[in-house]
C-alpha cells in the first residue's frame, strides 16, 4: 500500500508514522498502535530513534564547526570566540525557544484525544512567536554585543571575533527559532523523522557552506570565524524550508488545515505562553548561568590561580563540546518522551505514561553511562583532537591538563544529567512545567553562580577547574530534584486537551 492510499489522520495516530513527503511517496505500512502498545521499547524507539539522531545531529555540526574553526590557526582564541559568540546569541533565543516547545506537549495531548487538526494552530502560533521575538529582541540585541563584550574585558581579538559570530547568529535567528518551532509540531504528531531529515540536510549544508566560507575556497572570501556562523545560518534555513514545505503542502492542508490556521491566535498564544513560560524561563535562566560561568567565571578562576584566562576557557569549551555529545542525544530521548507521555496522557492513560517514562529514563541512564566511562578512559586525547598541531607544546600540555580534569568532572555528573533530562521531558509532555522551572532557576543560582564564586574564594588553587564543581553540583540537586517531584504524581492529574466537541480516543 502506497503512503497516499493511507488515511493520514490514522496514521498521524502511530508514533514513528512514515515521513510523509508528499502523496503518492511509497513508504512501509508502520506497525499499527495495539502493536506498539504491546511493545513498549519499539515504541519508544520508533519515536527516540530520529529525535536522537536529530539532536546529536545539532551536536556533531557544533563539534565539526570547532574542529573547522581550530584549524584557521594555532592560537586557541578562534575556538573560544567561536563558544562565546554561540553561547551569547543561543541566550538571546532562549525565551522563544523555551517557550514554543511547549507545542510539542499541546499537539500530542490533542492526537492522543483523538483531535490532531488541533495541532496546526499551535504551530502557526509558535512561528508568529519566533518572528515577533526576531524583530523585537534578536535584532536589536544584536547591536548591543560589542559593548556586552567589552564589559568582560576579553582581549581585542577575542572580542572581535567573538561579537562576529555573535551578530551573525543573531541576524539568522529567525531562522532557528521557527525550524525548532515547527520542529516541535512534527514531534507532537509522532512524526520526527521529517525532523531528522531537515536537520540533517541543514547540518549537510552548513559544513559545506563553512569549507568554503571559513577558508575561502572555490574563490569565496576567506571569513574565518564568521564564515562559520553564515554557515550555521544557511544550514538553518534549510532546517526550516523542508518542514515548512511539508506543513503548507495540499495533504497536509487538507485533512490537518494547516493552511487554514495561519492567523495568529490569542486563544492559542495564551495557551502556549500558560505553561511555556517556565520553560522559557528556564532556559534563559541556564543559559544565563552557564554563559556565566564560561565567559566570566572561568577566566576569573583561573586568574586567582595565576593561570591563563584564555587556556582555561578554551579547555571548558572543549569539554563543553563532549558534554554535549553525551546530553544531547538524552535531550532528543527528553523530546521523544514529551509527545509519548502527552499522548498517553491525551488518551487520559497516565499509568502508560508513567511505565514510559521509566523506561526512558533507564535508556537515557544507559547510554550516559558508557558516555562517563569515555570520558574517564580516554579524556586526554579527547581533548587534545580540538588543539591544532601548531600549537606551541607547553600551552598544549597546560589545555590537555585543564580540559582533562573538567572531563573527569562531566564523568561524575553524567547518570544525574540523564535523570534530569528524560523526567523534565516526561513533565512536560503532562503539562508540569511550573515546578520544574522553579528548581531549575534556584539551583543554578546556588550552584553554578553562587557555587562556583564560593570555589574561587575558597580553593583558588584548582584554577579554572573550580567553577566546574559548582556546575556539577547543580546538575546531582536538578536529577535528584526532578525525580521527587515525578515520583509525587502531580503531573497525573493534568491534562492540556481543551474540551472541545468531537471524537476523543478510547483509552488503550
């Protein structure tokens, strides 16, 4: 049977349905939902496989981006830049992006609840969000980061190749925010493979678009680390084209209206805005922290030690980049199990949303566990892979030193972050957002901020490693947080579907 003779509302209803890229596509039938319901594991990887594959896809685009960007030369400012600028404009986008990925939860409530045209408004809404907070906060932000950056001190070079990448990022930030916005949408119908194949695509593009521009071949001119920031940005546009195309073709339209809902909505925004909030909140605030700690902390630690600045936050950004590659395949997991668990819970079922999020957690705590192991084992070549062969060996053996400790740091703090990752995916999708936000907000205050000034003034003698225990001590009290309160069973008695007339699903 050819994917166009599928009804599309029936197979929007099975998690993993086939991409969908246009009727008449030919795609295998997918096992249907009392399958996958008997299966708990399948389930979770038809849906888990393409988020995580998308979300580590992210993570190897940042990791290639630095290696691309070493390479430029041997000092070790182009990967620093590179770090502070993304870690600035990825603050900025905070708000938006917290806010809209409360989508995910909406969209997957109403196809649990047997209502999935519902989903579309939601969407539109998420993308008129983005493109409000483009115009009114990202652009003129952007103006702003020379002088953000020079209240930090950073040396002249740093500084102007750190506020390109920055103003870059920024003047393209329309075009990440709407691609996860939309993204969200995909992810609540259970469809992320259409997700996985944007991003993909996108990250394709971005890695040619920075051989040419970083190193100016095929007679572009050579922009070094501002090339690879264009290059991020073209490779977002592509993120957000593909889907984009998807979501306003004729089938699509036809039995979802996502044509029809285009006008932004104030019942919709209100809705979006009631739970995401804290997850706006949220991010921000970490992104804040760990901006905080990266840009400012560190240098600062290292500076008590008598160390230098530049090696020790160089190092953190190369640990940062493994950190990455361990959590963010977690956080795909978390995304996965926001539209299970909003689903189940759509289906008013809050005992298989409570047996999934177990299971998610276990897979997630597996899979950190071999990533801690690594990091233990194999932390000094890990480290030294970022730093250019022309580097000068005493300040190689000063980053292998500095960088291997933070991994050893990262190790121990692993199976806490799996913890925290999965269940706040899991709350979320339940509509418990409020709480969690809470948390996260008040201990990384104490932790990140306020823990890693305490190490400084404390024990100045562990350098830029210092801040680092503070960080790891905010991610134990998160897990260890999180995991209280999905144990305390509020979430159970949420539900986000509106009540509204017309078919409801039957519980399973």
């Amino acid at each position: 049977m050819t994917d166009s003779q599928i009804p599309l509302e029936s197979s929007l209803t099975e998690p993993g349905a086939e991409i969908g890229l246009g009727a008449g596509a030919d795609t295998p039938r997918e096992p249907t939902l009392e399958q996958i319901q008997s299966h708990p594991l399948r389930e979770m990887l038809a849906i888990a496989a393409p988020t995580v594959v998308t979300m580590t896809s992210y993570t190897v685009m940042q990791f290639i981006d630095a290696l691309m960007v070493k390479s430029i030369g041997p000092e070790p400012v182009y990967v620093s830049a590179q770090g502070n600028g993304g870690i600035l404009a990825w603050l900025v986008m905070a708000a938006v992006l917290g806010l809209t990925g409360v989508v995910n939860s909406y969209v997957s409530q109403n196809l649990g609840a047997g209502r999935p045209r519902e989903g579309a408004a939601y969407a539109w809404n998420a993308l008129w969000l983005s493109a409000a907070s483009w115009v009114l906060v990202m652009l003129p932000f952007a103006l702003l980061t020379p002088r953000l950056y020079g209240l930090m001190g950073h040396e002249p070079d740093l500084l102007r190749f750190e506020t390109q990448y920055a103003q870059i990022m920024l003047a393209g930030g329309l075009f990440t925010t709407a691609a996860r916005s939309l993204g969200h949408y995909f992810y609540g119908m259970h469809r992320p493979m259409i997700v996985m194949v944007s991003v993909l695509a996108g990250n394709l593009v971005n890695v040619a678009a920075n051989y040419v521009l970083i190193f100016g071949h095929f007679g572009a001119p050579q922009l070094g680390v501002a090339g690879a920031a264009v290059g991020t940005v073209i490779g977002s546009f592509v993120e957000l084209v593909i889907p984009f195309v998807i979501f306003m073709g004729p089938r699509y339209a036809r039995e979802l209206g996502t044509r029809a809902a285009w006008r932004p909505s104030r019942l919709h925004l209100r809705d979006i805005c009631r739970i995401g909030w804290p997850g706006a909140l949220m991010f921000v605030n970490e992104m804040i922290c760990w901006a905080y700690l990266m840009t400012w902390l560190i240098p600062m630690a290292a500076e008590a030690a008598g160390n230098d600045p530049l090696v020790a936050n160089t190092a953190g950004w190369i640990a940062l980049r493994y950190m990455h590659l361990s959590f963010m395949p977690a956080v795909g997991l978390s995304i996965a199990l926001t539209a299970i668990v909003g689903k189940c819970m759509g289906m008013r079922r809050p005992d298989l949303a409570r047996s999934r999020t177990w299971l998610g957690v276990r897979v997630g705590m597996a899979y950190m566990a071999l990533c801690a192991v690594a990091f233990l084992l194999f932390r000094d070549p890990l480290i030294g892979l970022f730093i250019s062969a022309e580097t000068p060996p005493d300040q190689r053996a000063a980053l292998i030193a500095v960088g291997s400790k933070v991994m050893i740091a990262a190790a121990i703090f692993q199976l806490f972050d799996a913890l925290a990752i999965t269940l706040s995916g899991a709350l979320r999708g339940a509509g418990d957002t409020v709480w969690p936000g809470v948390a996260t907000l008040v201990l990384s205050w104490v932790c990140i901020v306020g823990g890693g000034h305490l190490t400084i003034a404390l024990a100045p003698s562990l350098g830029g490693v210092g801040p680092w225990v503070g960080a790891s001590a905010y991610i134990i009290c998160l897990g260890l947080a999180l995991l209280v309160r999905f144990l305390q069973g509020h979430w159970t008695r949420m539900r986000l579907v509106r009540d509204l007339p017309g078919p409801a699903s039957e519980p399973a």
